[in-house]
C-alpha cells in the first residue's frame, strides 16, 4: 500500500479562506484524506508573503516537520502541532531535506540553505550561495548573527537534496543542479530555466521542466530520457480562471516530485494534481486531482512513511 503526503499552496486567496493544506493520498485506493487546511485566522499576513499555504515535508523518526514562507513546523504523524521554529534568515521557504541531523531549508530570499539541528531544536549554521559573475561559491555566516546576508534573490533557490556524497541545489536561475560536497560547491549539471526539483536518480536526474509542462528524467548518455507532460484540464472546467494571473498558478504548473521505486515516479502540478509516471512503460499511468481550483498548487510531495 503506497500513501503520498502532499502540501499545497493557494495564491491570491484572502483571510478566512483556505491558504492550502496537507494531504494524504491513497494510491491504491485513489483517496485522499486532508488532516489539515491552513485557514487560520491567526496567520501572520505580514510575515508569510508570497504564496500562502505549505511547502516542503521531511520526516526524521516521528517528526514531522513542514515549512511555511519564513517558518518550520514540527508535527508527529496524526498533525498535532509540536512546535515551530523561525529565524531572521528564513524567508520565501521552498524545498527541504533531512540529512545527518538536521534539517536543510531553502531560504530563497537570501539565497541560502539554513541548517536546523534536531538535537538541538535550533538553527546552527547557514550557506548562501554566490557567484562574481563567472564562478560559483558557497560562504557559511551565522545565521543567529547580525553579519548575514541582505535579502537579493539572485538564484531564487527553490530546492535542496541531500543524500551521502553532497548536498544539491537548484533554483529557478542557477542554470543547473549545484553539488556542494562540504568543500567546494560546482556545477553538477546544467538545467533548463525554470526547473523545480531536480535530484541524482539513477544513471541520470529528474526534475520539473516547469515552464515546459513535463516532467524530466535525463541520462548521461541520452539513451534512456524521458518527458511526461502533466495533466491538463478543459479550461472550463477550472475553477477561479477570472482571477489576476499575477496572482494565481497557471494550470499546469509542475511542482513537487518524489520517487516510489526504480521506475515509479510521482509528480505534482496546478490545479491541485498528483500524476503517477513508470518510466519503464514510459507513460502516466494514474492520476488523483485534489481541487479543480487554478489558484491551488501542489507544492510539497512526500512517499508517507507512517502507515
């Protein structure tokens, strides 16, 4: 039995409606449970900015932990709220990933990754990312200091995953997935503009070809690649396509990606959608829409570890 855990955001939406929420989605039933919609009438209008609503989902043990704009909440698995965490330089949060005892988070708006360690329930250490115009480098600054960072946004950072050899970083202008292996940081693979998600996988990478509307995995030699474009509806059948596309997520805006196995991959995308792809049959073989609602996009996407 395979659950997903999905997070959304919803733009343009106003106080008293809902922000976005976490789903769980039963693949084998084609089900999905929501444990909670972030409506909260107490929401700091001021401090959350940009996209309203959840972003990336980690879990370390029975922890929970999931990022709004400039904040990390802690749940146990039912979503009874531990705690939560903020920090000067945490700002327009996207992406997160657990490694090593801590918590990795994006900071897009000073190009960082923050580190919150979770034996300490603090934050610890911070790197931004920075380039002189032809060179790409990292520097570490404190991130409870008053010595970081102004808030530039040059990349807009928009993911981080760790795994054993080196922590990857992508954003929407960073041209590529940056590998930094504790030393150095360099360039690991160039990318479209525009990518979310990218990660190693396999012989190859996967990521979101956001702007192109598909979901890419590509191998070093070319001969295995695979593009799938995500789900599109009727423009009829779309809810709140009058509001100001400024605003508001075009339809079929890929975001959120997590593997199952060795061939299944699922991606999410807007309105609300979670696509489940084989890159063996080299098709999408299901998928479950959450809301029909243009402004609802799904942000984070997680296998649900808790059964």
């Amino acid at each position: 039995m395979v659950k997903l855990v999905a997070t959304s955001v919803v733009r343009g939406s106003s106080q008293g409606e809902s922000h976005g929420g976490i789903y769980i989605v039963d693949l084998d039933e084609e089900r999905v449970y929501q444990p909670l919609d972030w409506n909260k009438m107490d929401i700091d209008w001021q401090g959350r900015g940009w996209d309203r609503g959840l972003r990336g989902i980690a879990f370390h043990r029975d922890r929970v932990f999931v990022a709004a704009s400039d904040e990390l909440f802690e749940f146990n698995p039912d979503f009874e709220l531990i705690g939560s965490y903020r920090n000067p330089y945490l700002k327009h949060c996207h992406e997160i990933s657990v490694h090593r005892q801590h918590v990795f988070i994006t900071s897009t708006a000073y190009d960082s990754i923050l580190a919150f360690n979770l034996k300490k329930n603090a934050f610890d250490m911070a790197m931004m990312v920075q380039t002189d115009g032809r060179n790409i480098s990292l520097s570490r600054y404190n991130p409870n200091g008053d010595d970081g960072p102004l808030p530039m946004n040059k990349f807009h950072i928009n993911n981080v995953y760790c795994e054993t050899g080196g922590m990857y970083i992508s954003g929407l202008k960073t041209n590529g997935l940056l590998l930094y292996n504790g030393k150095r940081i360099g360039m690991s693979t160039t990318l479209p503009h525009g990518t979310h998600n990218a990660r190693p996988f396999r012989d190859g990478i996967l990521f979101n070809d956001t702007e192109s509307n598909a979901l890419r995995y590509a191998t070093r030699s070319g001969e295995d690649d695979c593009a799938f474009g995500v789900p599109r509806y009727p423009e009829e059948d779309l809810l709140n396509t009058d509001m100001d596309d400024s605003r508001t997520a075009r339809q079929g805006f890929g975001r959120g990606l997590c593997t199952i196995s060795d061939t299944l991959i699922a991606g999410g995308s807007s309105p609300s959608t979670i696509a489940l792809y084989d890159l063996e049959q080299r098709e999408m073989v299901m998928s479950v829409n959450i809301s029909m609602d243009v402004r609802n996009s799904i942000h984070g996407l997680e296998v649900w570890p808790y059964y």
